[in-house]
C-alpha cells in the first residue's frame, strides 16, 4: 500500500477516473462535430443540432441525460446520435482501462490524452475521411515529449516517428503514381493524414510497439477492404485512421507482450 492508496482510497480513484473520462467524452463529442466544420470549440455552448436550443446543465450529463432524455431533445424531439453516450462510454472505459494498466501515474495522464486524441481522430476520419492537422501536429509533438522525457528514449521516439512517416509517404506516393498510370478519376489515393497520424503514433509507441500497431492496422484495413470489395463486388476507398487508430489502441496495452513472443519465435 501507497502513500497515494492511504490519502485517496482506491474505489474513489477508480470513480473519479470514470467520471473524469466521460466529461472529457462529452467534450470531445464536441469537437468531433465543430472542429471539421471550422467552428469554435468554445463558444457558443452545447445545442441540439437540429433545433439549436442551448442545453441546459441537466441535459448535458454525460451518459446519464441521454437515458433520462429516452434518446431525444427535450425541446424538438429530435432523436439523439447514439454516437454522443458511445463516445462518452468509450472514453470513460479507455481511462479506466489505462488506469488498470498503468496506475495513477504520469504516463497514466499522458496516456489518457493520447487516447482522446485518437478517439477524435477516429470519429473524423469516418465522418469525412479527412485526418485533421489541428490533432496530429500536437499529438506528434506530445508524443515525442513523452517519448523523451517519461520514457527517456528520445532518438527511438524520433526515429520511429519518421519511420512513421516515410512509410506512409511512400505508399502515398505510390497510389498516387499508380492511380494516374491507370488513368483513375474517381480515387485519389492514400493522403498525407494517414502519414501524419502514423508519425504520432511513431512518437507514442517507439519503434518495436510502432511495428505491432502497424500490422494490426494493415491487418484490419485489409479485411475491411475485403469485405467491402465481396458487398459491391469492386473496390472502394474508405477511411484508414479508424483501422490506425484501433492498431495503436492494441499495441499500446498488449504492443510489448506481442514483440517479445515474435522475438521469441524468431530467436527460437
């Protein structure tokens, strides 16, 4: 037992910790619907979409207004996204989940914040395909402080945040060459968001964990683009930050485990 577990039981930070997550949760639902139309994250306050009555503070509890409510505006009727109570869900389950994983630390925080900004992230990308500047540059620079100064690894975490990149500028530019040999007007190929968001995580995950999140990406994208090909008998381009982001997710909570048994194997 801690000094830590003596001055704040240990039910009470797993509360807050919940707690905590799904505040953070109902932001970033925020931010998943203004910031890719350009809008203020601040101002004015929280509305219904459809009528844009501000809600009150009784409307605006995370999870629990949204079951209150019975999935409706209490001023139009409208039906409520189920997305808003399963972002705030998820991002109180990722803080617990790295809580349990990593205790109440300084890289519990850092970490907690990485997966915010990957939650965003996801969102965006499957809404409009597009992986926003305004959370990569800061996620990369974050990254790249937690590599060095709580990991101590700052050429590792360089290094894998350009590995990151140049991996994802490569196949860029190779889609890109490939789609206007064959005369393509309809797709554009991989874009630069993905190479940015493979330079964040670099930063976050070091080298051997970059390398886990990688395959679990590539893996996800080609089953997804797999199934889609089987449904419309043809290939069609979808989102790759949401398969990423699940990548950096399971290499983050299970990246170590998965590189020692493959060094293992390998080594026999």
């Amino acid at each position: 037992m801690t000094i830590f577990d003596v001055l704040i039981p240990s039910p009470l930070v797993w509360s807050a910790v919940l707690i905590y997550g799904a505040l953070i949760g109902s932001f970033l639902n925020v931010v998943i619907h203004r910031v890719p139309r350009e809008e203020s994250i601040a101002w004015p306050g929280s509305r219904c979409p459809h009528c844009m009555t501000a809600l009150s503070w009784k409307d605006n509890i995370p999870l629990l207004s949204f079951v209150l409510l019975k999935g409706r505006c209490r001023s139009c009727q409208a039906s409520i996204s189920g997305r808003y109570p399963l972002v705030e869900a998820l991002n109180a389950g990722l803080y617990v989940a790295l809580l349990a994983a990593f205790g109440p630390t300084l890289q519990f925080l850092a970490l907690a914040a990485l997966a915010s900004m990957l939650l965003a992230i996801f969102w965006i990308d499957l809404d409009t395909m597009y992986i926003l500047n305004v959370l990569t540059y800061p996620g990369i620079a974050l990254g790249i402080a937690y590599g060095g100064l709580i990991e101590g690894r700052w050429l590792p975490t360089l290094a894998a945040a350009a590995a990151g990149y140049a991996l994802f500028w490569l196949i860029s530019e190779g889609s890109r060459l490939y789609l206007k040999a064959i005369k393509s007007i309809h797709e554009d190929g991989m874009g630069m968001g993905d190479a940015k968001l493979a330079a964040m995580m670099g930063a976050w995950l070091g080298p051997e964990r970059l390398v886990v999140a990688l395959f679990a990406s590539f893996l996800l994208g080609s089953i997804i683009g797999l199934a889609l090909k089987a449904r419309s008998g043809k290939s069609e381009p979808f989102p790759f930050g949401p398969a990423l982001v699940i990548g950096t997710f399971a290499s983050l909570f299970a990246g170590e485990s998965i590189w020692r048994w493959y060094m293992g194997f390998l080594v026999g």
